[in-house]
C-alpha cells in the first residue's frame, strides 16, 4: 500500500508558489481549469439538489413503491444503448478531428439517435407488455420518451468538443430547478408514482430545449438533413459501441432487473437506494475524463511520450480519488442512509458497503475505454463487456436465490473487476506479441 501511495505521489511534480504561478499562467492550463469548473459546477449543483430531492421521492413513495418506479428506470435503460446507436462514444472525437465536418456530423448524428429513441421506445414497451402488467408497461413507456428529447444531446457533444462546458451547464442548472420544484409540488399533494416518471422525461425535454436555444442563438439553426455515407461511416466506427452498450448496460442494469421478477419490488427499492449512494460521485471521473479527453487526443497526434504521460497521470488520479470516495461511504454508510433516506432504507447499508468498491473499477474501466478508443481497440471494449454482463447474469442467478440483495452487490461487485483484469491481459498478451515481431510499441 505504502509503495502504491508512493508511485502515486511520483507521477505529480513538487507543489510550489512558483509552479502554481507558472501553470496558471499558461494559457492551456486556464482553458482547462476554467472548462472543468463549468462542469464540475454543472454535475454538482445538478447532482446535490436532484440526489435530495430524489432522497424526498425515496421517503415519501417508500420502498415499495420506489422499487417500481426503479425498476421502469431500469427496464428502459436495458434497450437504451440502441437509442444512440454507439455515436455517443465517438462524436467528441470525430468533431474535434474534422471541424470542417460539424455542422454534417451534428445533423446526421440527431437523425440517428431520433430513429434509436423511436427504436426503443417501440422495443421496451412492446416487451414490458410480455413480463409486466400494465400499470407497469404505462410507467415504461412514458419514461421511454425521454429518449426523443435526449437525441438532443448531440448539441452537448459539439459543445465539449469546443470546450464551451458552460452551456451544459446552462442547462442543466435551469432543467434541475424547475424539475425539482416540480418533484416538491407532486410530494405536497400526494401524486402517484407515474408523475415522477414524467418529471424526469421533462428533465431531458427542458435541458434539451435550452442547449438548442443556445445553439441557435451563436450558430443558427439546426438543420436537418441527412448524410447517407457519414451515417454509414459512423456506424462502421461506431457498431462495437452499439453491443458493448448492450453489454454494459446489462452488467449496470439487470441485477435491478433481476431483484425486481426474483425477490420483490420492495427489496428492488432498499438495494436501489445503495446504488444510488454508491454511484452518486461517478460524475467525479466521468467530468474528469471528459474534461482531458480532448488534451490527450491531441497530444496523441503531436507528442507520443507526452500522451503515455498524460494517460498514465489521468489513471493514478482516478485510483485516487476513486478509492478515497469509496472508503469514505465504507465507513459512513449507516449515517449516510439514515441521514438521507430515512430508517425504512436502513437494510440498504450492507448493498452499500459492497457495491461502493466497484467505483474503483468503474474508473479505471473509464480511462482505459478511453485509451482503447484512441488506439481504436473497441472490439477489446466490446469484447470484455459481453464477458462482464454473462459474468454478471450468471452469478446474479447462483448468488440472488441464495443471498438476496446481498449477492446481486457481490455479482456487480465481481463482474465490474474482472473488466480491468480483460483489458490488462489483452494489452499485455498485444505488447509482447509486438514486440517479438520487432514492432514495438
């Protein structure tokens, strides 16, 4: 541990009043301070008035009730990776490379994920009908369409391809308010599960309306038509994103799925809310790998060195912070629960002390899908995330009859470590092979 610490402690350089002085007078620095600040203000002032508020629904729907309106959540979000068609995972890319391109990739990229989210919305609500009732399939199918509005959300990738963080921002910080009000009026006069699912379809529709406003307003309209050969092109790029979406969000999403058709809804509601604790800080290495991502493709093209370097910086700064956050909520999970939850969520503790350890392996996962998107590995990506979803279906199945809620938190636990282990044992097994063929790194 202690040499752990000390390789860590390594990577950074000596702290003094004339280093700071230096950085932050260099110009890139600024750039990149002043952008991860939009967003860490953004994802911050969004997540701790939506997570409390979110915390108020919790108490006042209970876990019954909650488990339902989780499991609906859920439910779309298993179909939700063929709304984007895997674009998501090189759009930022792709508009930082051809610039001269944006205003096509922009356009083409909304046609797609508008026909995605008509797609699964046909496709979740048509399977609810065959495993759930219909009050069920009701809940689903109106949360299904926030993935209209989300096709939006092309607008946001332009804008970080800029480094124009703020707006997001805008949007969300405007979208959160009303929402939340929203939320507050509806626990007042004692409205039904279904008005909350409607809150957070208006969630996208608000912050979607106001990053196109603010596009419209510096760039105009946005035009739609449609490009044939990019859209063909990009889902040549795109297609190993399209299952490894499928896989991820299967190993993320069906062990709720699972406690829901296995157990009941109320143990889908206790083990929720210790997900939801244990997940509430991954916007910390999201915003951080988001913010850098455009620094290391850049340095990709002109330093090779110097992008090693900045990769291996990005993975020792995401360990840390990573393993400091799930230690905390280790030792604080009974408070944590009861201050925010109330008593009736207190067997949520044990979900928590578990599944807050698989932060750390989705951090590392999130730097090293990164790095495999530069070097344009991602059937590596798709491959280990079709290992981690059956991993975690198997073991979901084994552990759940037998541990409850308890072995759905070993499964993810389980199945979100052995992604690291993939990549590390491809990349290693590729190195050698490299090297024996005298080409290298």
């Amino acid at each position: 541990m202690i040499s752990f610490i000390n390789k860590f402690m390594s990577i950074f350089p000596t702290i003094t009043a004339s280093y700071i002085r230096e950085k932050w007078q260099h110009a890139g620095f600024q750039k990149y301070f002043q952008n991860m600040g939009w967003a860490f203000s953004g994802k911050i002032f969004s997540l701790i008035l939506s997570f409390f508020v979110g915390a108020l629904v919790a108490r006042y729907l209970g876990p019954e009730k909650y488990g339902v309106l989780n499991y609906a959540l859920s439910f779309v979000t298993i179909f939700a990776f063929l709304s984007s068609f895997g674009i998501d995972n090189i759009l930022v890319r792709d508009l930082i490379k051809n610039k001269e391109q944006n205003e096509n990739i922009i356009s083409t990229s909304f046609v797609l994920k508008l026909i995605g989210g008509v797609l699964v919305i046909l496709i979740s609500t048509i399977s609810s009908f065959i495993f759930n009732d219909s009050y069920t399939t009701l809940l689903i199918f109106i949360y299904s369409l926030h993935l209209l509005f989300a096709s939006l959300s092309v607008l946001d990738s332009y804008f970080q391809s800029i480094l124009k963080y703020k707006y997001g921002f805008i949007g969300q910080f405007i979208s959160v308010i009303l929402v939340s009000i929203f939320k507050l009026i509806l626990i007042y006069n004692k409205f039904g599960t279904g008005w909350f699912i409607l809150a957070i379809v208006f969630d996208t529709l608000i912050s979607s309306f106001i990053l196109y406003l603010i596009f419209k307003n510096k760039h105009g309209k946005l035009k739609l038509h449609f490009d044939k050969q990019l859209a063909k092109k990009m889902l040549s790029d795109s297609w190993p994103f399209i299952l490894t979406g499928a896989f991820f969000l299967i190993y993320t999403k069906i062990d709720q799925i699972m406690i829901g058709q296995m157990i009941d809804t109320a143990s889908l509601g206790i083990y929720s809310v210790g997900v939801k604790l244990a997940e509430v800080w991954y916007f910390i290495p999201t915003i951080i790998c988001g913010v850098l991502f455009p620094s290391i493709v850049n340095s990709k093209t002109t330093n090779n060195e110097l992008y090693k370097e900045r990769i291996k910086k990005l993975l020792f700064l995401i360990i840390g912070v990573s393993f400091s956050v799930a230690f905390f909520e280790f030792i604080f999970a009974k408070h944590l629960v009861s201050f925010i939850f109330g008593s009736a969520y207190l067997s949520s503790v044990v979900v928590l002390r578990i599944y807050t350890w698989a932060g750390i392996m989705i951090s590392i996962i999130m730097v090293a899908q990164q790095y495999l998107t530069i070097e344009n590995k991602t059937k590596l990506i798709m491959f280990s995330s079709l290992i981690g979803a059956i991993t975690n279906i198997i073991l979901n199945l084994i552990f759940i009859p037998k541990f409850g809620i308890l072995g759905a938190s070993y499964a993810t636990l389980i199945s979100y470590a052995l992604i690291p282990v993939i990549f590390w044992s491809n990349l290693k097994i590729t190195t050698k092979i490299n090297t024996a063929n005298g080409k290298g790194n």
